[in-house]
C-alpha cells in the first residue's frame, strides 16, 4: 500500500497516545507477556510510524511487560528451496559457500514489516540464534523466550513460539490476521501430521562460518487465517480498533490447542 493509498483510507491520525489508548482498550496491560505481529500500513497513518507503534506498545506493558516480535530472515536458507524468487540451479552452491553466517545483529530480517525492524533498534532488545525463524523480545522474559533455541527445532517446542506458551502469554496482531501468527506452527508441530523437511542455513560454530544442514518439521501458513476465523467463533479472540485497522489478541495457550486439533481434522497426515 502507497503512502497516498494509506492517507486516504485514514479518517484521521493515529498517533503514539491515541495507539496506546486503543491498546489498553483491547486488554493489553503491564506487566503481560506477548508476542506482536504487525503492518503499520494496515494501521492507517500514524504520526512518527513505526517508532510510534513500538513506543506505545513498551509503554501500555510498562517496564514488568515483555515485548516479542519475530525477526524471521528467510534469505539465510537453502537456495534449492527458494521461490519468491528462484535462482538459477548454477548459482545455488555459491550462495551456499558465501553467504554470511547468521548474526544477531548484523542479519536483515525478510518481510517482516517496519515496525519489527524498529523493534531490533530499542536498545537492550536481544534476538534468538536461529539462523532463519529467530525472534527478538525486550522485558524481563526476554532471556526465557529467546535461549536455547535448537536449530532442528524451528518453531517447536525450543522456540520462542514455544516457550511463549509455556509463559502463558498472549499473541497480539495489529493490523494483520492469523495468517501471520507464527504460534500456529507450534501448533503444526504439535499435530504430528507435518512431514518433516531437509534444510541448511550458514551459522558461525566455533568461531568459524560453516554452511550447516539440518532438520526441521514442515511449517504451512497457507490455512491459518481459516483456522485463525474458526477460533474466534469459540470466542477467544479480543478484537478491537488500532489506528484505522484491526487488532486482535488471543492466548498463546488457547489457539495452539485449538490449533492442534484443527490440523489433525482438516490436513492430511504424509503418506
């Protein structure tokens, strides 16, 4: 969406104060744990844009609240699997061999929009060791959520989507549906339905840049926002304004337990 395109669908402004009003109205408050997916577009205008939705969100949590968001950096992955876009077979081992290893600070995220990219900028924010579904979190949880994260175990039980659950904490989606709720696919791994897959990323193991293969079970999103609209219907779902667009804030625990049940009953387990 343009810059012109987001104007005109705005009745007025959103700003810093009026972001934060709408979500403490939604039923986030201090001292909660969540994990925020977002498209500031989707939002209408808002003064300041990214920075002001960041603000608003450590402000309404407070200073016992922790902030997560997923700082997913696709490119960091086997060439042979890529298709938005594909490369050449002729160039897939010399991407392997020279791409940079995954680093914390340095790696780029892939399409996760500008309010997770203002996100890694707060200072003290740390961000997990997956070279390509890693997350960042900011608050008194953010060690719990973000260590350990095994490599072969993507967005399982090791990861923060994982250790999210275990916390209790919510998952918040600002201006976006639950086809961006990464939680879902620990609801995925936890159906046992999904094939589990090859893949390879470049990491640094002991002090030098390897190209590493690895495991991990199969994630689809193709049918979260299907699955996302069936659990609302149980009424689980809090949703309400955020700027011009539309947010919606669900417990971790609830929807990864629903979400596991849909799976089963709606996928088709690999032959």
């Amino acid at each position: 969406m343009t810059e012109a395109e987001v104007i005109a669908n705005s009745e007025q402004p959103a700003t810093r104060q009026s972001i934060a009003k709408d979500l403490t109205a939604l039923g986030l408050a201090s001292d909660m744990t969540v994990m925020a997916h977002s498209s500031l577009s989707r939002l209408g205008f808002v003064v300041g844009g990214a920075q002001a939705v960041v603000e608003a969100l450590l402000h309404v949590l407070g200073p016992g609240g922790t902030l997560m968001m997923p700082t997913h950096s696709g490119a960091l992955s086997d060439p042979a699997s890529w298709q938005n876009p594909p490369v050449p077979k002729s160039w897939w081992q010399p991407i392997r061999d020279e791409m940079p290893a995954f680093d914390q600070a340095l790696t780029p995220t892939r399409e996760m929009g500008a309010i997770v990219d203002c996100f890694l900028h707060v200072p003290g924010v740390r961000r997990s060791d997956h070279p390509t579904v890693s997350a960042a979190a900011f608050g008194p949880n953010a060690a719990a959520l973000l260590e350990d994260h095994n490599l072969n175990d993507r967005l399982g039980e090791s990861s923060p989507q994982g250790k999210l659950y275990g916390l209790d904490g919510h998952v918040l989606l600002l201006g976006v549906d639950h086809g961006n709720n990464t939680s879902l696919h620990l609801a995925e791994v936890r159906s046992g339905v999904m094939r589990t897959v090859e893949a390879g990323a470049p990491i640094m193991v002991d002090g030098e840049r390897q190209w590493v293969d690895f495991s991990h079970v199969e994630d689809n999103d193709s049918d979260f926002a299907e699955l996302g609209q069936a659990f609302a219907l149980t009424g689980g779902e809090t949703t309400g304004s955020i700027g011009s667009g539309v947010a919606r804030m669900v417990r971790s625990r609830d929807i990864v337990d629903f979400g596991v049940d849909w799976i089963r009953s709606n996928r088709t387990p690999p032959s």
